[in-house]
C-alpha cells in the first residue's frame, strides 16, 4: 500500500505552520514534508514532530529569495558559494529532523546566462551537494519542474534529470518524480514510471488540471497507486497539491490509505 506523506506546504495552511503537524498527524497521515523549515528553529521543528509521531520525509535546500520570485539557485553560476553554504545549513536542519532525503531545486536559467553554463553549474554543484550528503547518510534528490508554472526554470523533463545524474556519476543522487509536473511536460507517466523507476526515490502527486487533490482532473490516480504497488515502489508519495476546497474537505481520496 502507498505511504503518504502530507506536504505542509501546502496542505493544513489554515493552521499556523508548527500547528501543522497535528493537524496533519489527527487526519493519519505518519509522514510529512514541506518546502524548507529554515524560517523555523530546528528543535522547535523537531519537537513538533516528535510529539505527533511523524516521520520528516523530505525537505529543499534553501532555494534563494523565494518570496522575490526564486525557485533555486543551483544553476546560477554567480551562486555557488551561497549554494554551498545552503548545503551545510540544510544538512544541520537534517541532522536535527532526523531527515534523510534532501531536494535540490535547480532554479530558473538567469538572464544572460547560457544553457550549457547553466548546466555546467547544476552539475557541479549537485555533484557537491551529493557527495556531502552522502557522508551524512543523507540522500540527494533533484526534481524536474514543468515550464508552465515556472517558465525557465532549468530541470524540467524525466531524460534530461537522468543525463545529469549520469554526467554526475555520484551513487548518492536520485530522482524526486512530480506525477503533476511530469503530467504537464510529458505524460506517458506509467511507463516512465516504470522504465526508470530503480531512480526513483521519492514522488509526489497533485491533480492535473489546477493542481488539486486526486480526483479532480484527469490524471488516474487509483490506477497509479495499483501500478505503483505492483512495481513494488516503497517509498513515500508526498501530497503537494493546493486543496480545492480545505485541507480537511479534500481528504477522502488518501482515507483508504491512511
């Protein structure tokens, strides 16, 4: 059966975010994950999810100024250094959250920048990225984004994340696969799935259209969670959808599960 995980990024945002977590743990969910925690101290993280018996699934690397618009800096080539002070402190939050899988979020292509420079940088530094964790016991994922939402934004299809890893050549690197992102930018989910799904470490889901909850697009959930099962995927689906209607109204899909 799958293991969900609520995004807390996105789901209980009626609540304030450290109130999150029971509410989260009240509904049954056992996981939980979210965009980045440094706004919080890591203890004060922690006890919340200690006291609520949950599992710290995942979490970014700071990612730059994401109120002004920026969604990674990991192929700024004018960035590394904040890039890899960014690696330190999320892996101190890590240590502390007891979390063992980390995301890097490329970012957008910056303006004057070509795209092989951009490339090269992203490369680098997941290769740093990868290789410090790794000496953590803590595994690096990188996800692929759809240009729609994110014009520009560097990662943005299932080939291209994979040639990177193999130009990388770290064991420690792994794919973070968005069923809504990749839905956008390439459908065809099950056999991608499927095809690659030895480097496949974490997924996470949201309907298509309008990025709502299982059943409300066109994207066959209940199939995928069957298929996901039979192909014997044990590793967490994180629920980073915009509720249509509450976090608490849109639940009945995941019920089953939890």
């Amino acid at each position: 059966m799958p293991k969900f995980a609520a995004n807390l990024s996105m789901l209980f945002t009626e609540h304030d975010f450290l109130d999150r977590f029971k509410a989260a743990a009240d509904a049954g969910f056992k996981g939980v994950e979210y965009l980045f925690p440094y706004d919080f101290a890591a203890n004060d993280v922690a006890d919340a999810l200690k006291t609520n018996g949950l599992t710290q699934v995942l979490h970014n690397l700071p990612a730059g100024d994401w109120g002004a618009g920026e969604r990674g800096i990991a192929c700024h080539p004018d960035r590394v250094s904040e890039f890899r002070e960014g690696v330190d402190k999320a892996i101190e939050y890590a240590r502390t959250l007891g979390c063992q899988q980390l995301n890097v979020l490329a970012g957008k292509v910056p303006e004057g920048v070509a795209e092989q420079q951009a490339r090269e940088t992203f490369v680098e530094n997941v290769r740093f990225a990868a290789d410090k964790l790794e000496a953590e016991g803590i595994r690096l994922l990188a996800e692929p984004i759809n240009t729609r939402d994110i014009p520009g934004f560097f990662l943005h299809n299932t080939r291209q994340a994979l040639e990177i890893f193999d130009e990388v050549g770290s064991r420690n690197v792994a794919l973070q696969y968005d069923i809504y992102h990749m839905q956008i930018m390439e459908g065809d989910l099950a056999p991608t799935i499927e095809a690659n799904l030895e480097r496949i470490a974490h997924i996470q889901l949201a309907d298509n259209p309008g990025r709502h909850e299982p059943g409300t697009g066109e994207i066959n959930y209940p199939f995928l969670f069957r298929f996901l099962d039979e192909h014997g995927y044990r590793g967490w689906i994180g629920c980073e959808y915009k509720p249509a209607n509450g976090t608490e109204a849109g639940l009945d899909w995941v019920k089953p599960y939890l």
